[in-house]
C-alpha cells in the first residue's frame, strides 16, 4: 500500500491543497499493473508527512 498525494482544489478554503488517498496496487491475471483505492482521507492540512507513511503502514 502506498499513500497518493494530489494539490486539488479545496472549495472550504477557496485555495489549493493536498488530498490524500491510501491506494493498493496489484496485478490481474494477464500481469498488467492496477491501483485500487482503499480509503480516501481528503483533504486534512494537519497532517505531517510520518504520520501519512503511518497510516499507508497501518
């Protein structure tokens, strides 16, 4: 599992900001690469880049 980090635009805060999403990749039976993903954690400006690596362990 990797965590995905996106600058989308906020509308709460009018500005632009990260959006993380907790992705799992894998591969299907013809051995081509997909990611699914498993949760998306928006958008959460308090959030420091260990606790991110944290969550993606968890």
């Amino acid at each position: 599992m990797h965590v995905n980090v996106q600058l989308r635009f906020n509308s709460a805060t009018g500005q632009e900001a990260p959006y993380y999403r907790l992705k799992e990749s894998y591969r299907d039976v013809r051995g081509h690469v997909h990611s699914l993903i498993v949760l998306n954690i928006g958008f959460e400006p308090c959030l420091k880049p260990l606790q991110v690596k944290r969550i993606a362990r968890a």
